[in-house]
C-alpha cells in the first residue's frame, strides 16, 4: 500500500499514508519498506525530514541485501551525509549494491575508479561499471526537468572523457569484463526473490 499512496496507483497519491504504511511494513521487518521509508525520512516527504532515522532504516535494509539502500548509503558515506565521510565504505555499499545490478550503485562505483576514490584510479573498471549502470546510452529528452538534464549531460560527458582515454585493447578487455558481470548479474539474480 506504501507504494501505491507513494505512486498513486489505485488510490490518490498522499505521501503521509505511504509512510505509514511503510512503517507498518518496517514493524514486521520487510527490507524494501525500511528504504522506502527511510529515503522518505531523509528527503522529508510525507514525515518531517529525520536524518537519524532515514539513515538507521536505510542501514538495516542494506545489510539485509536490499540494492537500493546499499546504493543511498554508499551515497552518504561519499557525500558524509549524516556519516563521517569515508570513500572507502562508500565503495563497499556501491559495491554491495552494483553486483545485484542496481544502477545508481554501478555509477557509484563506476565514478569512485574514475576518480580513484576509496580504491585505486583504473579507468577500465570504471568504464565497465558505467556502461553496466547504461551511462553510455543515455539520452536527455523532451520534457526532462532541467535538474535531470543537466545530471545526465555530466554522467554523459564523464563517460565519454573515459571512454576517449582508453586504448583499443582497453576497450576491448573492458568489453569481455561487462559480458562477465552481465553473466554474473543474470546468475545472481536467478531465483532470488527482489530485494
């Protein structure tokens, strides 16, 4: 139901009852629930923004698999987000988070290689994680709010600043990594139930 009032799918969207529908979700322990609450939580829609809370829910889905909320507490251990900045756990969650195939988690870790954040500068890794999050494929289109734009012109121009800078055989190692992950990703997620 949380989804439903978040979306409006079926009844009238209304943040305040999807959160509390995802609290209700939340009391009986469910993953998904504690991420979408605790992003509610941090953004302040449809509760008072608490960032001790968010960032409690969002820790407890994490380390209970859930992609999404791997990948926002990679985020907020980049930015130092209501944590103490530290690039290297930002690495482990976008990590965590980018081997299930979750997108934001793949440009996360795509972008800590190419700047050589919290692991070693390697612009073939960095390249196959962002190519699996779809940077290179993206498209700004009628319509997309300014914000949007202007995100995916920068994920655009990064992508293909890597991509010049690497060499041939680069690109093609690169392309046998991507396969690999690919592979790796379908298997993964091959009768595991959504996180």
């Amino acid at each position: 139901m949380g989804q439903a009032y978040t979306w409006g799918r079926l009844v009238p969207m209304d943040h305040a009852q999807a959160v509390a529908w995802y609290r209700r979700a939340v009391a009986q322990g469910y993953a998904p629930a504690e991420q979408a609450l605790g992003s509610r939580l941090l953004a302040g829609r449809g509760a008072p923004k608490n960032q001790e809370e968010g960032l409690r829910l969002i820790r407890s889905a994490a380390e209970k698999g859930n992609a999404r909320a791997q990948s926002i507490l990679g985020g907020a251990y980049e930015r130092g987000t209501g944590l103490a900045k530290d690039p290297v756990a930002a690495v482990r969650w976008y990590r965590k988070a980018a081997e299930q195939g979750e997108q934001f988690g793949q440009r996360g870790l795509g972008a800590a290689y190419a700047r050589g954040s919290g692991v070693p500068q390697d612009l073939i890794q960095a390249y196959v994680w962002l190519t699996l999050a779809g940077d290179a494929d993206l498209k700004v289109t009628p319509g997309m709010q300014h914000e949007k734009k202007s995100q995916v012109k920068r994920w655009t121009a990064r992508f293909r600043e890597i991509e010049s800078k690497l060499s041939a055989e680069q690109k093609a190692e690169a392309a046998k990594l991507i396969q690999a992950r690919e592979q790796q990703m379908r298997k993964s997620l091959e009768g595991g139930e959504p996180r």
